[in-house]
C-alpha cells in the first residue's frame, strides 16, 4: 500500500487505523512517503515511530519510505525512518528523480 502526498497532514488516528485495515487486508508493505520534500527527519522518523507503536499489526508488514530532496533532507529523513522502524528506503542511484530527486542510494548505505 502506497499512501499518497503527504502522510503528516493526515490526521493520526485516522492513518493508524487505514494502515491496520491494508495490513489486514493482506498488503505486506505499507509505503510511508514524502512526496512533497517539506519534512524534517525528526518529525519523519517521529512519525514511524509512531506507527510502529500504534498499530497493532505492523508487525505483519513492512515499512517502506519514500523521500524527496526538496529541501535536501532525503537521506537525513531516510535514515530517521530506518533508525524508528523502517525496513525498506526506496531511493535511486545518485539521487535522480523528478524535481529536486529522490534519497541517493550510496549515501543511505553506509551502514550503521
């Protein structure tokens, strides 16, 4: 499940119980994006946090993120989304993408 646009504009309660309804509903990745490049890896990675807390059966999935560089911050707000539960980072090589691109896969893979 790909969540579009902007997930912090979305009301908590109301994304904690769409993304246990899709988990239960059989989707095995539930896809977290930022889309639109404006948030900061505190309040990503807050908010897969937060997930990870609130949704009884996260556990039956994967959290995957989706971030745009439009204010340079792909890879920071991969990393936060990594370091509070996301498994997955989709992201490209060089960072290439529509607009201001995406996450850089080499700068996301410097292990940890």
């Amino acid at each position: 499940m790909n969540f579009p646009g902007r997930c912090f504009r979305t009301e908590k309660i109301f994304l904690y119980k769409v993304v246990e309804a899709v988990i239960a509903a059989g989707a095995t990745t539930v896809n977290i994006p930022d889309t639109v490049g404006y948030s900061e890896p505190q309040e990503y990675g807050d908010l897969i946090r937060s997930l990870k807390n609130n949704v009884p059966n996260i556990g039956r999935a994967i959290i995957s993120v989706h971030c745009h560089n439009d204010l340079g911050l792909a890879t920071a707000n991969s990393l936060s989304a990594v370091r509070n539960g996301a498994r997955q980072v989709e992201c490209t090589i060089n960072g290439l993408g529509e607009r201001a691109g995406n996450a850089a896969m080499e700068e996301n893979c410097h292990g940890d």
